[in-house]
C-alpha cells in the first residue's frame, strides 16, 4: 500500500509517496543516503539505528515509515552545521572515543537524549543511559570519558539537545 | 495510522489486521518471519490511549503510555515504585520511549517486567470494543506465553491499579544474563506490611519467567504471614517457592537454575527491605 507523508528531517520539510510496509531505516538509507543511520542487529538490540524523532531516541530499524507522518526526524547527518562539530561530536573525536565508526552516530544521537533527560549524569548514569547502544571495537571506557567531558564542560552556542 | 478511536474501529473491522503501538514486539516477530498480516495498524497517534491519571484510591495508565513517560510520572514514583523499578529495568532508553505498557501486558510473555508487579498490585486491565466496555483482573486477562482474553473486536485501553495502602514496602527484582537489554531469567515483585517490629503483617508476591505466565504462591505468602522478616524465615519460604514454581530450561537458563534463583530472590528481602529506610507515604 502507498502512502504520502510529510515531516521534517535535519530540519528540512520533506513529502513523499513510499510503500507503508517500509522501515524508517531504509527510506533514510535508500531515498535520503543517510548512511549514518546503520543497520547491525534490525531486531532493536544494538543501537547502531537510533535516530532523534521530537528529540527522543528511536530505532528505525523497528519503525514504519507512517510513524514519522507530522514528526521531526534528526539524524546524524543533520547534526553539525557543516562547519563546526557539535559538541558531542568533538567531545568523541578529543577522548578517542571512535575507532571504527560504526556504532558512533547511534552512540552520540544516543547521548544527546541522555543529556536530555539528564544534563549532568554520572558514571554509572551514562552507562545506563547508553545500554541500548553496543560498541565492538573501542570499548566503553573512552566512550563513558567523552561522554563526560561534555558534561564537565559544556560548550557555548550550539544548541546540546537539537529536536530537528 | 487512526488518531482516535472513533477512526480506529472500521480499520479493526477489516480481515487479517493486527494492532500494534511502540511496535518493539510486533515488528521484532514479523522479521522473525512469523507471517505478514494483511493490515498492521498502529495505535501511537491515538490520543484516548496515552497519560496516566490518579483517580484517589487508584491509577489508571493509558495502555499507550511510553515506558520512559511512566519512569517519568511522579504518581508511579512515589505510590508504585514495585512498577517504576520494573519499567526502569526494561530493554534500554529507545526501546523505553518505544514500547509500551500496553503492549508488555498484550504480548503476555512470562518475562514481561510489568506483569509481576501488576499482579501483586492487584490491577486490572480495561478493554474496549466498537459496543461495550469491560474490566478483567490481569490474571484472567493473560492466559499462557502470548495469550490473553482479548478479542479481536478489542483493543486495551489502560491498567487500574489500586495504591493499595495497607502495604508499606514495595520490592522489585529481576535477574539476568546482564544489566541491559536482559530479558528476565527470573524475577520477583513484593509488597510487604511490615510492622515498626519487623513483623510481615501481611504479603503479596509474583515471579516473573518461571512458569507459563507469572507465577503466585499464596502457600509462600501464608510462610511469611505474621512471622519477622528474617533470614530463617524467608530460607523456609524460599524451600517453598522451590516447589511451587514449574520453570523450563531454555537458551537462557536451566530449569533447576531458575527454581533456585526464584527462592534466593526472597533472601534479598531481608536486606532490600529491612535495611531500607523509605516507607511509603499513605
Ligand atoms: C531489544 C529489546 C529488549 C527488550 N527488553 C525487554 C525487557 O527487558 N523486558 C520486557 O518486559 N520486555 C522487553 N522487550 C519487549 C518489548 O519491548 C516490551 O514488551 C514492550 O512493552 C512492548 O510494547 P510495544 O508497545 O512495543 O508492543 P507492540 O510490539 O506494539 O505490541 C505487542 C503486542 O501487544 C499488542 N498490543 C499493543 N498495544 C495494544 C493495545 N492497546 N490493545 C491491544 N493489543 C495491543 C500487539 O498486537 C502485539 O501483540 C524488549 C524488546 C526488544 C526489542
Ligand atoms: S539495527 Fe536497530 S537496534 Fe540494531
Ligand atoms: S567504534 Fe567500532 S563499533 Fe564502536
């Protein structure tokens, strides 16, 4: 079945006709090119999907396209203004926090719902926060480090919780 | 995707149509490739299932209520932490903002985290239909792994669940192969009356993932009754417990496993509960 949707996405108005039995996953893969949003798992374990709808973490790997009719969708790619990083983003890149790549976009649009629930976590806080989101090859510790370097000094200007 | 319930009742009417709302189940089985139904329709939009109210002596929680909102609400903090510290152990943060309490107590999974404490807390769950409306308590509505009372004429519309006030301790306590993202391998919900003397005035208890659905003992509750909640006391109910539970071995754990964590759970009452200096308001 078609259906015609409209949303926004990374700020942008976007209308299109798609199939209602797509996933969120695909259509931002395939119709946008927003390779951030990666597919590892597809059954909700692994994070590598989480994308921002309203601000709030999602897996679109277990949503329909019809979920994001009127909503505002942010995904890694809409996340920088395309000359600065955003402050979560820099914070990984300075603690070494990235090694491969592949659960990162998942890993910081994961701590931007965390910071917004809780601007200043703990330890143990961030780690609860991010346990949906499964990393291979860096290890949580430099992970956990940059999440609270944001914490400790947060940055001037950008805006810590975008909605999209 | 029907934004009321005025809209939603001709969509059900259709054949082959499943319902669905944070979808963390649902679509989780259907790529799992247990067949497509025809019509999936989602509930997200539907304004007369999401919030959660305090009606006095009793909540009502919408059946599409997020498991983050109910983390969130302060009535649920502070009159149901049993539930709060479920929902709290539940998947991770999206699956939290995604799933539903609805859709927990609709899957009926003997591991489902809410389902021990809304047995204990003694709710009930409403349901809905084009004509009529009805209430089951939630262990008639639930009937084995995956099965419940509703029809398919019926959606769940919310959980009532009493505040139930004679009881001053509440306890949640679930173990599993890790911290997140662990699907219970046996957990166990309490509500206590204890007396300022450490006496076990009265007791209601529920395991989670030991049998087909949730399993209640009252012969358990009766070993406790009117005795202090002490070490002793809870190693006899825990020998109890040992036979009134059926677990199975699955990927997860063997059965004698399970049988042996569902009595060392009701050890930890005596440090969960007696060492702890909250008492619940009235
Ligand atoms: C990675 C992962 C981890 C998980 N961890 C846990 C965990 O630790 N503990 C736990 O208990 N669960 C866990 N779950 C399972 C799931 O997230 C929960 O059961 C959740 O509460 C389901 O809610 P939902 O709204 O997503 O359900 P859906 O998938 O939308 O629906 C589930 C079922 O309920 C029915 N349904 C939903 N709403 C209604 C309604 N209002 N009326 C009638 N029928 C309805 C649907 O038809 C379907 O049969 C996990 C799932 C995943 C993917
Ligand atoms: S791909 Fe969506 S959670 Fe793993
Ligand atoms: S950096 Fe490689 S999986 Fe996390």
């Amino acid at each position: 079945m078609k259906i015609r949707l409209s949303f926004r996405l990374n700020g942008n108005p976007i209308e299109l006709e798609t199939d209602a039995e797509r996933r969120v996953v695909d259509l931002l893969r395939e119709d946008f090119g927003f390779t951030g949003t990666k597919e590892a798992c597809g059954s909700g374990e692994c994070g590598a999907c989480t994308i921002l709808v309203e601000g709030e973490s999602r897996l679109a790997c277990l949503m329909r396209v019809g979920q994001l009719e009127g909503r505002s969708v942010l995904t890694i790619e809409g996340l920088s203004d395309g000359k600065h990083l955003h402050p979560v983003q820099q914070a990984f890149v300075e603690a070494g926090a990235v090694q491969c790549g592949f659960c990162t976009p998942g890993l910081i649009l994961g701590t931007i719902d965390l910071l917004r629930r809780n601007p200043r976590p703990d330890r143990e806080e961030i780690r609860e926060g991010l346990s949906g989101n499964l990393c291979r090859c860096t290890g949580f510790q430099k992970i956990v480090d940059a999440v609270e370097k944001v914490v400790s000094s947060p940055a001037e200007g950008s805006d810590p919780c975008p909605v999209g | 995707m029907p934004e009321s319930l005025e809209a939603l009742w001709p969509a059900l009417e259709e054949p082959d149509t499943m319902v669905y709302a944070g979808g963390t189940d649902v679509l989780v089985r259907l790529r799992s490739g247990s067949g497509q139904p025809q019509q999936l329709i989602c509930l997200e939009r539907l304004r007369e299932l999401q919030g959660i109210e305090d009606h006095g002596d009793r909540v009502l929680i919408k059946a599409g209520t997020s498991h983050a909102r109910i983390l969130d609400d302060p009535i649920i903090q502070t009159r149901l932490p049993v539930l709060a510290r479920a929902v709290k152990s539940l998947g991770s943060p999206p699956i939290r903002n995604m799933g539903t309490i609805g859709g927990n107590i609709c899957s009926a999974s003997p591991a489902g985290d809410t389902l021990p404490p809304l047995y204990v807390l003694q709710a009930e769950v409403a349901l809905r239909s084009r004509t009529a409306d009805r209430r089951l308590p939630i262990g008639d509505f639930i009937k084995g792994p995956g099965q419940t009372a509703i029809r398919p004429d019926e959606i769940l519309t919310g959980i009532w669940i009493p505040k139930n006030p004679e009881f001053n301790r509440q306890h949640y306590e679930k173990v599993g192969q890790r911290k997140a993202l662990a699907i219970s391998i046996v957990s166990l919900a309490a509500l206590i009356e204890l007396t300022p003397a450490g006496m076990i005035e009265d007791i209601r208890l529920a395991w989670g993932s030991v049998g087909p659905t949730v399993v209640t003992a009252p012969e358990v509750e009766a070993v406790l009754r009117g005795r202090p909640l002490r070490l002793e006391v809870l190693k006899e109910a825990a020998e109890a417990t040992r036979r009134a539970v059926s677990p199975i071995d699955d990927i997860r754990a063997t059965a004698d496993y399970r049988r042996e964590v569902a009595g060392n759970l009701l050890y930890r009452l005596s440090l969960r509960v007696e060492t702890s200096p909250e008492i619940l308001p009235r």
